[in-house]
C-alpha cells in the first residue's frame, strides 16, 4: 500500500448544533471520545506523522490525543479563529514544510471510516503520481453535499456546492466527502493562493481541488461501498447513528471470536473491551470501558460491568448485578441484585443476593478483599476496608465494618457483625 507521509485531521470545531458544549470531537462514542476513533484511523495508515488541528476547547483535545500514539508522532496545531476547512490546513503549513509527502486530510467527526477504505484512496492516489483522490459516496439523499461532476475518462472534473447547482446537477446522487490525499508539494503550493471569494469569506479544501485540475494534475474519486462509513457528527442525532454503527461493529467482532452475544440489539460493548471466546452475554447488559472478561463467562440479563472489571474464567455476574473496579476469580458469581465495587474476590466465592460492597466513605474510595471459597450471604453490607478470610461465611444481612479482618473459614452473623467461630462453610 502507498502509505501517507503525513495525515491531518480537523478538530477544531465547536459543535454548536450539538448544543452540548462540548468540542465537537470529544462527544463520548463506544467507550472514547469521537477523535480516538478518527486519530486510530491515522495510525492505521503508519504515517511519518499526525497533524491534529485544534480550536475550540483546544486544551481538552490536545490532552485527549497526546497519548493515543506510543511513538509520539501526534503533533497539535492551533486554529485560533475557524475560517473553514482551508484555513485550518493553512494552519498546518509551517509543520508540511515544502515538501511533505503524500498527505491524507481526515475529519474529527467522521469515525466511521474503514482502514480499507483509506488504504485505497492512498493507493488511487499515488496510481495519479501527483494529483489528489478525493473520497466519495452515493447516499439516497445527496442533499447538502456538493456533488461530483466526472470527466469523460471518470476522473473528478469538477466540484459542484448544492447552492450553486443547475437543476440536473442536482440530480447527481455522488457527492464530495471531503476526505482526500493529496500530493504534498503541489499542496503546500496551492494552500497560500487560496480565496474567501465566497458568501461565509471562508476558505475551503474543494478550491485546493480545483486547483490540482488547472493545473492539469488529476482527481480520482474513489467511491464507498458502504454509505454508513460517510456518517459525519453535527447533531446528538447523528452521534447516535454513528454509535449504533460502531456499536454493530463491536459487537461483531467478539461474536466471530467466539462470544455469544444472545442479544446485539440490547447489548452494549464498549471500545477495547477484551472477552474469551465461549462466554455468554445475556440481553440487556452494558460493558464499559476496561474490562477483561475471560473464557466461558455469563453476563446478565440485566448487568452492568463498569470500568476496569476483570472477570477471571468461568466467572458470572448475574441479574441486576454491578461491578466497578471489581476482579472476580474464576468460577465466582454475583447472580442477583449486588453491587461489587473495588473489591478482589477470589476463586468460587459466592455473592449472594442483596449483597453490597460499601466502598465510598463520602470523600474515598476503599477496597475489599474476599478469598477463596467464601460465601456472602443474601443482603450482606462490606464495608471497605475490610476483608473476608479463605472459606468464611457471612449470614443474611450481615454489616461487616471497616476494618474487620473476617478470618479464614469462620461464620459471622449480625449487625455489626461478630464472629461465631469457625465453621465449614463449604464452597461456591
């Protein structure tokens, strides 16, 4: 594949019709912002170098993208003031220098886009030696888009902006995406002659394109086979259609590895969630961000795995049930109505209903330890710190406080719970 040189992606916008108040690009999507999604879809492509333009909220996104690249190739550029699509690759020309290589213009709030996609607009690209391949697509409603007016030979003759359409051009269903690679040094060329001779006096990319056609360098487009990978980020409408389609994706990729998902349609997967094949995820349960979850597992109905829960082999987590910074060994299970949040549980423990892990004193957060072969019985509070010991058991409604050590093998009952001695409390 011909790699680019350098990418650059545009994250400098506000997101007014979002009516959040976020910057744009750090809308959360599956699990991370939305510019997680566009700058992996840089690194996929291996270039030299990341150019990321920021402005509004700048701070927040130059700190959200600085450690997304463990070779440190992520370099911001400030828009100070956002004077359209061409200014803010402007922006970018004293990083380009002269003579960049093969660039590839990407966007903040376009996370859809497939690597293979990209690959092969980089590799039409360089099949023109030193013109521009522009990404385009056929949605059934073109409208808005400027539409794309091909030459004889099928090359991109012109860009047509919907407001200055004939009637027949506006039958033309292709329609410009705005994601391109272009040629480095002709780039960086036409950048500088570039006009505000419009209605907004913004300056836009599409005039970098025509000008690759005067001077008689060629536009390839390079059409989508899958439309949805077009879907662009304005409104929380259209964040959350982008969130259904990478949701799909997620969701896909564990089923092909072995996962059994009962239910996609209700199930949530955050991003970079690791799962062993043979677990089974029953409906309506949510996996956030962090979680491990080993080999022949069950999830739900109805659970929640919070951030940073690591289930061991063979663990299930259960109706109705939370976890948050929780690690449960193998074959332990919580299968109704508990909250487990920083705790380490051991091997075969037994969670039973009601059970709350009682972690957060009104300013910490603490964690509980319960070991191998412990039984907690239904309705038992822990509260953190504490510990239960290897093959202990708590009665119904046990208040365990802060700081008891609930020693190996021993029953405790009550509210504050004391202990009864030891007593074989038997396994999960």
């Amino acid at each position: 594949m011909a790699r680019p040189d350098t990418v650059i992606i545009l994250a400098a916008g506000q997101g007014t019709r979002m009516k959040t108040g976020w910057a744009k690009v750090m809308a959360p999507l599956c699990g991370q912002p939305m510019i997680a999604w566009v700058v992996a879809q840089a690194l996929a492509l291996e270039p030299r170098r990341i150019l990321v333009v920021v402005g509004y909220r700048g701070d927040e996104v130059a700190a959200a993208v600085a450690n997304l690249d463990p070779q440190g190739r992520i370099v911001t550029v400030v828009q100070a003031e956002q004077k359209g699509t061409g200014h803010a690759v402007q922006c970018c020309l004293p990083e380009l220098g002269p003579d960049p290589g093969r660039v590839v213009l990407l966007y903040g709030d376009m996370p859809l886009l497939r690597t293979e996609s990209l690959e092969l607009l980089c590799t039409e690209q360089a099949a023109t030696h030193d013109g521009v391949a522009l990404l385009t697509a056929s949605p059934s409603d073109p409208r808005g888009f400027g539409r794309i007016v091909r030459a004889a030979d099928g090359s991109v003759a012109r860009i047509v902006e919907e407001k200055d359409a004939s009637s027949g051009e506006r039958t033309i269903r292709e329609v410009n995406l705005g994601v391109y690679a272009f040629d480095g040094k002709f780039l960086v060329h036409a950048l500088p002659r570039l006009e505000a001779n419009n209605a907004q006096r913004e300056y836009y990319v599409t005039d970098v394109v025509a000008q690759f056609a005067r001077d008689g360098r060629k536009a390839l487009p390079v059409e989508l086979g899958d439309v949805s990978e077009a879907i662009g980020v304005n409104t929380l409408v259209h964040l959350a259609e982008a969130r259904a389609a990478l949701q799909r994706r997620i969701l896909e990729g564990h089923m092909l590895a072995g996962v059994f998902i009962e239910d996609p349609a209700t199930t949530y997967i955050a991003h970079g969630v690791k799962i062993g094949a043979g677990t089974h995820i029953a409906p309506c349960s949510v996996i956030d961000r962090g979680c491990v979850i080993g080999a022949g597992c069950r999830i739900g109905p109805f659970a929640h795995l919070g951030e940073r829960t690591t289930l061991d082999d063979g663990a299930e987590i259960g109706n109705f049930t939370e976890t948050k910074r929780a690690h449960l060994g193998k074959k332990s299970k919580a299968k109704h109505l508990a909250y487990i949040g920083d705790a380490e549980l051991g091997e075969r423990v037994n969670v039973g209903a009601g059970t709350v892990f009682a972690n957060y004193d009104g300013k910490h957060k603490h964690t509980t330890r319960v070991a191998d072969h412990s039984f907690l019985g239904c309705g038992t509070v822990l509260v953190a710190p504490c510990s239960v010991g290897a093959g202990a058991t708590t009665g119904a409604n046990a208040v365990v406080t802060r700081g008891t050590q609930v020693g190996a093998g021993e029953l405790w009952v009550g509210v504050p719970a004391k202990s009864k001695g030891r007593k074989n409390a038997g396994s999960a």
